[in-house]
C-alpha cells in the first residue's frame, strides 16, 4: 500500500469520527508537554492504536493520543505524543501522522519539543523559537517517499518559520513571563545526548538549541505547505555546559516545570494565529 493509499485510510477513519471536524491549527505536544494543552471545547479523543496506519509512542512521558477541539472558536488538533526516529520507526513513516493533519485541512503547524540549550543565556525554563534548524540526523522522511499529492519533490526551506508566526510568540512569551529568543534547532537522532566534543562541533555550526525530534516533522510539513512555528523547551543546558550529567528524568520533570507556563503560551497565541 502506498503512503497516500495509508494516509486516505487514517483521514477517513478519522472524519468519520470527528463528523469532518477539520482542524485549522495542529500542535504537537513533545517530552512531557501533554499537559499543556489549553482545555478544548467539545473535545474528541482517538487513541493513536484506533488510527488505521498511525504509528504508536512508546517513549514514557509520552501518551498517543489525538485530540480534536476548539479553542476559543479556533479548531484545534492536538497530537499529544509525538513518534521519534530513534524508537525505531522507519523514517518515512514518520511522514504519516503530519500528512494525514495536512489532509485533515490543517494549515498551521506548532511543533514543540523539549531540547538542550548551547546558549548558557536560554537555561532551563525558557523557550527557544525556531527560525531555522541544521538536519544532522543523516535521514530525510521524504527520501524514496514522493507523491504529488503531499506537495513538489524539491521545495524552498528559506521561510520555513513563519515570521509571523514567531513575532506573536516572541510578543506572547513575554506577557506570559517566558525567557523566549529565536534560534537554530540541531536535529541529532539520540537516542544518547551527545557528548562535550560535539556540543563544542554543533555550536562552531550555528547551533542553538539541540534535540531528537522537530525536523523530520516540519520537513514533512513545508513540502505540503504548512506554515510552522517551532517552540523548542529548554530543558537543560547541553551536555559540557551542564554542570550535571543529563537524563531523561531531568527532561521530564524540567518539562513538568514549564508546563503551566506554556499552557498559558499557548492560550494567548492560539487565538491569534
Ligand atoms: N540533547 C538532545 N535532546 C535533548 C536534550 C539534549 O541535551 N535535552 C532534551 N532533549
């Protein structure tokens, strides 16, 4: 079965489900963010495993849910869990669940992930928002996984960040009292952190922030023409600069801290995407 053929089968399911609900905003909710979500109105829950082709979280801290809602009239989808390379999952399947929001009709695309920060000046509890990213993951979702129905083969990632996008954020981060400034997401597959050395490397390559997730997301999603807007939670400062060693517990319970916090982001921005 081709992707498209995979895609079709999880949208039908799910406009069955919804009564054709058609989300105009998506967010993904990463490592311990998916109690940030605002409270939907008239919400609607599918288990990712009830989803014919959608893949399964298995990272604790993550839950598989997809959830539909409206946010002050906005029509909101939610993926509360997200899916990461380094579980396993074949990269082009990664492709699945952000074509099948395209499908839905979504047009805006948050992503947001929990990363380390190589800028000493963005430490725990800040947020960097994204204006452009490095792919170091050797691997591309959209490798041998064409079809013109998610968007051109070649495409322009000048603009990948909506500025607009970015300026409500940066405006909304300090009504909200979140140390907020743009940067540069370096996209490593983990599942390690990484180590003093190659922190020193990413940071000589314009590095700002670096995490496991984001990229192959927002490839797939600037092929079918989404717009983005990447909030990276800095969970800790990267590995050399920590004067600790890292864990995932410390991103979980770092992430724990942020959350009401971010909620309150996402409230005051959702409106006005
Ligand atoms: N490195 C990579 N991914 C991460 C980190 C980190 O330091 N912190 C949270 N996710």
């Amino acid at each position: 079965m081709t992707q498209l053929e995979q895609v079709k089968k999880a949208v039908a399911f799910i406009n069955k489900k919804t009564k054709n609900f058609k989300p105009e905003i998506a967010l993904i909710a990463g490592s311990g963010l998916g109690n940030s979500i605002p409270r939907l109105d008239k919400k609607i829950v599918l288990p990712y495993e009830k989803i014919p082709h959608f893949l399964r979280s298995t990272v604790p801290g993550h839950s598989g849910n997809l959830v539909f809602g409206l946010y002050k009239g906005r029509k909101i989808v939610v993926m509360q869990g997200r899916f990461h390379y380094y579980e396993g999952h074949p990269m082009k399947d990664l492709a699945i669940s952000i074509r099948t929001l395209f499908m839905l009709g979504v047009k805006k695309l948050i992503v947001s992930g929990a990363v380390g920060s190589l800028d000493e000046k963005l430490t725990p509890g800040s947020i960097c928002v994204l204006n452009d990213h490095i792919n170091f993951m050797a691997n591309n979702p959209l490798i041998n996984n064409y079809d013109p129905s998610f968007g051109p083969r070649f495409f322009d990632l000048s603009k990948v960040y909506t500025k607009s996008l970015r300026q409500i954020t940066l405006a909304a981060c300090k009504k909200v009292k979140i140390k907020a400034k743009e940067g540069t997401y370096f996209a490593v597959t983990g599942p390690n952190f990484e180590t003093p050395a190659e922190i020193r490397a990413f940071k000589t390559l314009g590095a700002t922030v670096v995490g496991m997730s984001v990229v192959p997301e927002v490839l797939v999603a600037a092929q079918c023409g989404l717009e983005v807007l990447g909030l990276a939670c800095v969970t800790n400062l990267a590995c050399g600069i920590a004067k600790e060693a890292l864990s995932h517990a410390q991103t979980i319970s770092e992430t724990k801290k942020i959350e009401g916090k971010f909620k309150s982001l996402l409230e005051t921005i959702l409106p006005k995407l």
